[in-house]
C-alpha cells in the first residue's frame, strides 16, 4: 500500500478524478446489478402471464439503464486515465530533474538502459496502475460479491457450476487482447521520441552540467513528455472502441449457462429448478461473474508490477545528491582563474584515483599534464569542474574552495573540452553556442577559426546549419574534437580545460590550434592534459602523473635535461634513440622556460 500512496501523491488535484472515477465505477456495478433483475421481471410478470401493458415500460427502463451504466464506464475510464496521466507526467518531470542534478558517479555505476527504464517502461506500469487496476479492481471484487450472492440465493447448485466453467473463459478472453497492441503503435513512437531525449541527455549529462544548460534540456523533454500525455490518451480513446466488441465476445459463455439453466427449468421450481425469468437473471448476470475470474490473473500480475517498479522509480527519486550546493556562496565577483590543488586525494571505493596532488596555476598561464594512460589526468577535471569532489585536501578558484561556490557560476568559469567528444543532434552552430545560447554569430565564427573547424564547416552543404547526427554522427574525430574545442573557446570563461583534445588531429592542426589559442583576445587560464608531448612543450609548467601521484614536474627544458617519463616519451614519440633526441633537441642550448 505504501507503494500506492507514493504514486497517488503525484496526482495532485487530479486525484479526485479518479475518486470520481471510483464513484462512478461503483454505481455501474449497482446498475449492472439491476438491469438482470429487471429482465427476470420481464419475463416473469410480464411475459408468462402475458401482462404485455408493462412491456414497454420495463423496456424503457431497461434501456435507460443500460446507457446509464455504458455511460458510467465512459466517464470511469476518462477520468482514471486523466488523473493517471496528470500523475505521470508530474513524476516523469520531477525524475527527470532529479537525473539533471545526481552526480556524474550515479552514470558511471548505472547502466543507461537500466536508468531509461526506470523513466519510462516503469512509470508507465505505475500508470496502467492508476488508470486501470484500481478501478477494475474496486468493479470486479463488487461484482464478485454481488453476483455471488444473488446466485447463491436462488440456487446453490448452479452458482458452483458457473463458478468451475466460467475460469475456462479467460482462455479466449486473452487471445482477444493480443489484438489491441497495434492499437498503441503511435504512443509508443511518441515513447521513442521521450526515450530519446533521456538518453541523449543521460549520455551527455557532463556536457549538459559543464555549460549549465539543466533549464534548457529540461524544457526540451516536458515538449516531448507532453507530446507522449496526448498520443497515449489518443491511444486510450481507441482501446474505448475495441472494448465492447470484447463484452460481446465474452457473452458467448451464455450458451453454457442456457444449457445448465433449460436443464433446471425443465426440473422445475418443485424439484429443485428454477423459473424461466431465474433462469433470465442468471444468464444476464453470468458475465458479471466470468469477467472478474476471467481478469483476476491479470490484475494480480499487473499488482505485482507495480510493486516492483514502483519501488524502482522511487529508489531513483530518493536518491542522493552528493554534489550540493553552498549554504553560502563566497565565489569572487571578478573571476581571475587562478587555481590551486592543495594536497588533493580521491578515492573511489577503495581505489585511489588521485594522491597528495599540489598544483598552483596562476591566472593567464599555461598548464601541461601528462601521464599514462588511467594515471588520474582526467580526473582532475572532474575535481576542478566538481564533477566529483575530493576526499582530502582542498581544489579552489581564486582562492575559494570549489565548494564554496555556487555551482553554475563554478562551471560557466570553466571552458571544457572532453576526451570523450559528445555532440548533440543539431546544428554546428548551435553545439558551438551551447554554453552562451545568446552569443553572437561572430563569437562563433571566431572560436571555429581558433579551434581549426572553420574551414570544414564552411565546406559543408548546409555550412554552419549543417544537423549533425546523435553523439555527432557524420563528423570524424578529429572535427568533432575542433567543435568541442570552439564549443569550449565560445564560452571565453576564465579557465580552460582541454582534456586530450587534439588526439585525434594531425600535427599540423595541432600546431595551428596552439598558435591561434595564443590569439584568444581574453586571456585565461589554460590547462592541457595530453598524451603527446607536442601538446604541451609550449607550456609554462608542466606535471607528469603517474597513479594518481606527481612524479615529475618543470618546464619543457627541466623535464628533458632530467632524463625521465617526459623524455623518454619524447624519444618514443619521435621515433629517435636518447643520442639522437639529444642531438636533435640540443639540450645544452634549450632556453630556461619553454620549448625550442
């Protein structure tokens, strides 16, 4: 019940649609429950004594019954589906708000299919729920009950016949229903449409976070989230139509019920029979008896899901947020860019990923990192962007720890190139602008000529308009990495992180884009984690890692002259022995800071 009463919550108003619902259900079944009795006075006081002057009344009433209760399911369905609607619509808002603000660890350890399920397939197990097993379930226990009774106050013997035949007509009953599915084609496209939107966003969630776009994708899936509201009620309207055609179906059970009934109406009411018009009344009755049989399997199964998924949505909603705001925001009101590491640690579970890390970068300088692969270089963007926040010691922006900053102001600061590229399916424009949506078309135009992407952009056919498929799709790595770069470049925030970004370009670009970043007419704070050490030479500083731990640290010079991780990259990545890098790199003449 526990499981109920968190769902009903989410109807809001809209709950009392569905007490209405109720209400009106219940006086179906009391309707359901007349019309076999006023037909059982037909035939007994008005047929066999052949009093035909009450014909046309009891027929009149009999028909004023009859739209009585169609009308009565009409508004019963009407209403259930509307309250369930409105609950699921306000649910999957609120969860897909929550999958804005969790922390990047929750997708690291979830499985997306698992996380799209929860937003989709199981929520709508909790609306089938509301919509359906409620009433139903509220109609069948009273039409079991109230049919029971009648039949067990006319004749007992025949009330357990029809109670060991009338299981038997589930069988038909759910070969019927497996015809209705295409009936829901159109809502489920609109479903793809929803899941869409979920995945691209679960898969995209840093990129989403580090350009504070949250408010924007969220307005996008509440177009589609309401989209799904009308094609599912669409729906809904067409499985209305198909639902008489199963009453009628389900009448042929009939014909049993006449057999065993002319049986005992032929024995006569003396020796154990009954009338014709009982008969009548047990005919007419019998279907309100086989339906909740033939539905009771189903309703304890579609119970028990949502039971199970319920208890999986509600675990994703309450789920924890471990990156929270500041009670207090103390970030500068001028951002400088200065950034300090002070004896960093992080562990994930029982594996530390960073240990004892110091870095302090001063504003305007530029910073190289590098390590083997799984070292721990990527995570320091994780750190400084607060993707994650560290286990000992401190990471602060001009001062002020990082946790002390309010979090979008934290992540506007901070340019930021991945080293998994995530595009969006949309213009190139649009994926360069979307951290400054308001930018200008020159702000894009520049950062695309700094970052090198320019040039292929404008010999596409639609140029800059030019819809890139999802994560992308229709651009090499190395173009997607130049529109993250000009992505990162359009936002001009203080710090600049390039994670591997020019790994999959050629030297030449490469060089390009080094030259054109000294060119970016605000200075900031650059940090660039590579595998090359053509990426970072340039440097003012450089850092080598090495599990989680500083292992070197210099300039371009320092570095060669001691002989260690950076040199010997260097001399594997030229393809030259330590004589000849020696030689080619004259090391006696390399100048105090930089590279040659």
């Amino acid at each position: 019940m526990k499981q109920y009463k968190w769902a009903f919550q989410w109807m809001g108003q809209a709950k009392f649609r569905l007490i209405l619902a109720i209400i009106f259900d219940i006086t179906g079944v009391g309707l359901m429950t007349l019309e076999p009795y006023i037909f059982k006075d037909i035939v007994d006081e008005v047929l066999m004594p052949q009093k035909f002057d009450r014909l046309l009344p009891m027929l009149g009433l009999t028909l004023a019954v009859g739209l009585a209760f169609s009308a009565c399911r009409y508004f019963t369905s009407i209403l259930a589906e509307q309250a369930a609607e409105t609950a699921v619509v306000r649910l999957k808002g609120a969860i897909f708000r929550k999958l804005m603000v969790l922390d990047t660890g929750y997708y690291r350890e979830n499985k997306a299919g698992d996380i799209i399920n929860k937003c989709s397939g199981d929520v709508e197990v909790i609306s089938r729920s509301l919509s359906f097993v409620i009433p139903r379930s509220v109609e069948f226990v009273l039409m079991l009950i109230v049919a029971i009774t009648v039949f067990m106050s006319i004749n007992w013997k025949y009330t357990l016949i029809l109670l060991v035949v009338s299981p038997f007509t589930a069988v038909a009953a759910n070969a019927m229903g497996k015809k209705l599915h295409p009936a829901f084609k159109k809502a489920r496209k609109q479903l793809s449409n929803l899941n869409a939107v979920v995945a691209e966003n679960i898969d995209g969630n840093r990129v989403v976070k580090a350009f504070v776009r949250e408010d924007y994708e969220m307005e996008k899936f509440q177009k589609e989230n309401r989209g799904y509201k009308e094609r599912n009620l669409e729906a809904v309207m067409v499985w209305l139509r198909y639902g008489p055609i199963i009453d009628s179906l389900a009448t042929i059970i009939t014909v049993i019920n006449l057999v065993v009934g002319s049986i005992l109406v032929i024995v006569g009411v003396d020796h154990g029979g009954i009338t014709i018009g009982q008969l009548t009344l047990f005919l007419t009755f019998a279907w309100t008896l086989n339906e909740p049989l033939m539905m009771m399997g189903m309703l304890v199964n579609d119970i028990q899901r949502f039971r199970a998924s319920a208890e999986k949505v509600q675990e994703l909603y309450n789920m924890e947020v471990k990156i929270r705001e500041p009670e207090k925001d103390e970030s500068p009101d001028a951002v400088l860019g200065r950034v300090d590491l002070d004896h960093v640690s992080l562990r994930y579970g029982n594996t530390r990923v960073l240990d004892d890390v110091n870095m302090h970068i001063e504003p305007g300088k530029v910073i190289g990192i590098m390590g083997p692969t799984g070292c721990g270089k990527s995570t320091l963007v994780n750190v400084i962007d607060r993707f994650v926040d560290v286990t000992e010691g401190s990471v602060s922006i001009d001062g002020v720890d990082v946790r002390k900053w309010d979090l979008k102001k934290l992540r506007r600061s901070v340019g930021l190139t991945m080293q998994d590229v995530f595009l969006f399916s949309d213009t190139v424009e649009s994926n360069i602008a979307y951290g400054v949506p308001d930018t200008s078309v020159e702000n894009v135009l520049t950062s695309a000529v700094i970052a090198d992407a320019d040039e292929f952009i404008s010999g596409m056919t639609e140029k800059y308009d030019t819809i890139v498929g999802e994560r992308g799709t229709g651009l090499s790595g190395g173009q997607k990495q130049r529109v993250s770069l000009a992505r990162a470049i359009a936002k001009h925030a203080p710090v600049l992180i390039l994670d591997d970004t020019t790994s999959a370009v050629d030297m030449e670009t490469e060089e390009y884009i080094q030259e054109h970043l000294k060119t970016m007419p605000d200075k900031c704070t650059t940090i660039i984690i590579a595998q090359r050490v053509s990426s970072v030479k340039h440097a003012d500083y450089i850092y080598i890692l090495d599990k989680g731990r500083i292992i070197e640290e210099g300039t371009h010079r320092e570095l060669m002259l001691r002989k260690g991780y950076y040199y010997k990259t260097c001399v594997m990545q030229h393809g030259l022995d330590e004589a000849e890098t020696d030689a080619a790199f004259s090391l006696d003449a390399l100048p105090e800071g930089g590279a040659v």
